[in-house]
C-alpha cells in the first residue's frame, strides 16, 4: 500500500500523481542542494526535480529509495543565458561530422 502521493509536472503529460516509493532523491555533498528522480507513468520520461534538502527525510520515511549512485545534480543549478537552439544543436553536429577530433589537430600542429 502506497505511504503518499506526490504531484510533479512531465513536460510531455502535465501534472501527474505519482507514488513517493517511484522515486529516488539524494542530496549533493558539495552544496548540499537536493534532487529527485522518478519516471513519469504515462509516458516513461525519466524526470528529475530539484527539491528542498529539508524535504529528502520525510520522502525517504514515506518510501523513497535513497541514490545509491551520483544523481546529475547539474540539472539542478541555475542557468544564465539563453537556451541552445535546434539550430544550434545541428550547426555543432555538423562540425563534429566536418571535424570529429579538433583535438588531435591541435596536439600534431
């Protein structure tokens, strides 16, 4: 029997509800900020939240695993700037296809 019931957003199904034993959360030892991951029910996208660190022991007494290994705690940081288009995203791919290993340009030079 489910312990409590959480409402996160997917960004591809809305709100849903979801059990607290669906997730997994952990708190980053280098700034102490918390994080969440579950998958969404309907459409399988694995969703990661940034949660309050005061928070992670009542989700864990309710039934949530604890991370057993590092969560992305990138996902979590503030972002400055702009988003990266999809035009930005194809111009960089069609760099690497152009030139998969600068790298090794530069080291032979």
């Amino acid at each position: 029997m489910e312990r409590g019931l959480v409402e996160v957003s997917c960004p591809g199904c809305g709100p849903i509800v979801v059990g607290v034993s669906a997730m997994t959360c952990g708190i980053s030892d280098a700034d102490g900020a918390a994080l969440c991951q579950l998958e969404c029910p309907e459409c399988r996208h694995l969703l990661h939240r940034p949660i309050d660190p005061n928070l992670v022991a009542a989700l864990l007494l309710f039934g949530a695993r604890r991370a057993g290994r590092p969560l992305p705690f990138e996902l979590a940081e503030p972002h400055r700037g702009a988003a990266v288009t999809w035009d930005e995203v194809l111009d960089l791919h069609i760099e690497l296809e152009r030139d998969c290993c600068p790298h090794e340009r530069l080291l032979h030079a």
